[in-house]
C-alpha cells in the first residue's frame, strides 16, 4: 500500500488544518490507518487512527477535542483525514500516515508497517 500525506503548513496559534493521506483504490478495507507525528527530538507518538471497516476511531489523550480523524471511500481512491483545530506550537512536528492490519492493537507504532513520507506542520505563536 502507497500512502500520500499532504496538507501540511505554516499556520499560527488557534489555526486548523486538514491533512489528507491517500492510497489508490479501496486499499484500505481491512485496515487500520493511522497519524502520527514527530517533533524534533521527541519519539514518534500516535495522534489517531481509525479502522477503516466500521469506522471505530481511536485519539491521544492530547488530539481529543481537537482533532478528528475521518474516511473517504470513492471509487478510485481511499483517503483518510485529519482534521486539526485549536492549533498549538507544541503541535509542530512532521506528521505521517501509516497503516496496519486489522489485528493487535491500534496504539502499538511496531504494528504499523505500511509508512508513507511525513508533511510537516509548524505552529507559530
């Protein structure tokens, strides 16, 4: 599975943001997707994830209330979303999508192995 994030930017304190992460087809169906983020120096963390057959998602405790993760079947192509608002500094970081099977759990990094280049998302205050 090829994955694509984009939408990543400048923007300041309070902004939003959508970052979309696309694959070709109906790629997705027994998947879990996934964002994470990476700030320099920091561990790469989850940010959220959804399970693509039922839709169940699942949110650091930092991304509830904030951010929402979302699903786009078309025909010819899948798309999951990330819906940031309330933007903070501390969000800065390069953030990517990845996916995984439906098995094990959906917070475990090592799970994902389906990783696509990150877009990178600077906070300003």
């Amino acid at each position: 599975v090829q994955l694509q994030a984009s939408g990543g930017g400048l923007v300041q304190a309070g902004d939003s943001l959508m970052l979309s992460c696309a694959g070709p087809g109906r790629t997705f169906s027994n998947y879990v997707l996934g964002w994470f983020r990476q700030a320099p120096g920091k561990e790469r963390e989850l940010v959220a994830a959804i399970r693509w057959g039922g839709g169940s998602t699942y949110y650091a405790d930092f991304a509830k209330g904030r951010f929402t993760i979302s699903r786009d079947n078309a025909k010819n192509q899948s798309t999951v979303y990330l819906q940031m608002n309330s933007l903070k500094p501390e969000d800065t970081a390069v953030y990517y999508c990845a996916a995984k099977n439906r098995f094990g759990s959906v917070y475990q990094i090592s799970e994902y192995d389906n990783w696509g280049p990150g877009t990178q998302v600077t906070v300003s205050s």
